[in-house]
C-alpha cells in the first residue's frame, strides 16, 4: 500500500477475473448522459441502492450484474443479479439471516437468488475509510466502498454517475435532490475526500471515469 492507499501493487490481470467493470453511480450527471449502451457493454455492471434503469435505459443501460444494497435500500432483484453487502452492523447480518434463510424467505417479501449473495467482512468499510479516505467523514458511501471493492475484483474499472451538482449537493438521476443537512450536502459520507480520490485514480489511469452533463 502507497501515496494515500493508492495501490502500486494491483492485482494482474487474470483470465478467472471479471475483465471489465462499470460501476455505476447514482448522480444526476447521468441524465441527458446517453452512457447506456457504453454502460451495458461491459462484462460486469455494478449499481447501487434503489438506481432504477427502466426508463432511463438511454443514459443507465438496462444490464445488471450485480446490485449493492442495504437492509433500507433492498429491492427485488432478477433471479441472475447478486446481491452484493457491506455490512457493518449485527443487524445487517440478523436482517440478511432472516431474508435468506428458507423457513423465513417466503414471508420477507424480497426477491433475490440467494446463492447470487456476496457479503464483504465488516472489515472492508474499515479499511476502506481509514486507508483510502484517512477516516475523513463518518464512513465511506456505498459508491466509493463499490469503487474500491471492483478495483480488487476486475482488471478495467469505468465509473459512471460519480459527482456533486453545482451546489455540492448529491444529487440523483431519477427524482428530486436528496433531502440532506444543508451543511452537510454529502450526508455523512466525505464526499470531497471521495471525489479527490476517485480524481487522483483517474489521473495514474487507475480507472476511467466518465463525469456525464
Ligand atoms: O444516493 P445513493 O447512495 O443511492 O448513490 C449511490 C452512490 O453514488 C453514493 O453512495 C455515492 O458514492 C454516489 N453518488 C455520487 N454523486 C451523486 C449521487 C451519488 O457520487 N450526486
């Protein structure tokens, strides 16, 4: 580990390894972005929490490949999608239990294949926010920890729907802006600290990002 948790030491490629990797975002620069069909042409497509892609198939795509999400932000999910979490409280892991385990499935009412499921250890958030972000802010957003995550999973990594508006708010492509603090326009997420990072990635050509309107 080097220069602020950026790695000189990358996994190699690998041919067992995912080959391209879009990791997608939910800002608001994707709209008007056209990045779909770009986005639905990698192997393995990344996104997060509720981002919705019918109706906007123009400037999301319409592949998923795996969805992170929390107990809050859970939704229903094709039987070919994983589940990917971060847990980091016991009730994540009670919840996931509970969602999961076959007397309880029927009555939970989420619909995911669960032998798609991946769980990182509770570890990896705390690694994430104190090498990658020198634990600025609370903790690393789910974006950022999935950024991270798929830099460790595939040899090509391009980022889509990373960026504040012009207000530094965090805003979404689909629906109002988000409804936080005003003094804190990110949540409880460094979101500065994230953005300089995924900037510093991009310029050691790391990753690809694509910044949308
Ligand atoms: O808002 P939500 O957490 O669902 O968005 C998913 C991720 O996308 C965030 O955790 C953040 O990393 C990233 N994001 C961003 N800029 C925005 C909105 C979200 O970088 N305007």
């Amino acid at each position: 580990m080097t220069l602020n948790g950026i790695r000189n030491d990358s996994p190699k490629p690998s041919p067992n390894r995912c080959r391209t990797c879009a990791v997608v975002g939910n800002s608001g620069n994707l709209k008007r972005s056209h990045y779909g069909p770009l986005i639905d042409f990698h192997d393995i497509v990344i996104r997060i929490n509720e981002g919705p892609t019918i109706g906007y198939e123009r400037d999301v795509g319409n592949k998923t490949t795996h969805r992170v999400m929390f107990p809050v932000s859970a939704t229903n999910l094709d039987n070919s999608t994983h589940f990917v979490m971060f847990p980091f409280k016991i009730r994540d892991l009670e919840w996931l239990i509970k969602t999961f385990s076959p007397s309880e499935n029927a009555t939970s009412g989420l619909k995911a294949n669960k032998d798609l499921v991946m769980i990182l250890s509770p570890a990896f958030m705390n690694y994430v926010h104190l090498k990658w972000l020198g634990r600025k802010g609370q903790y690393p957003s789910t974006g950022f920890l999935t950024l991270i995550f798929s830099i460790y999973m595939c040899d090509e990594v391009s980022v889509f729907g990373f960026g504040a508006d012009s207000k530094g708010m965090w805003n979404h492509y689909f629906g109002e802006v988000l409804n936080l603090h005003p003094w804190t326009k990110t949540g409880n997420h460094p979101g500065s600290v994230e953005a300089a990072k995924i900037d510093e990635l991009f310029k050691r050509k790391k990753i690809n990002v694509y910044r949308g309107w």
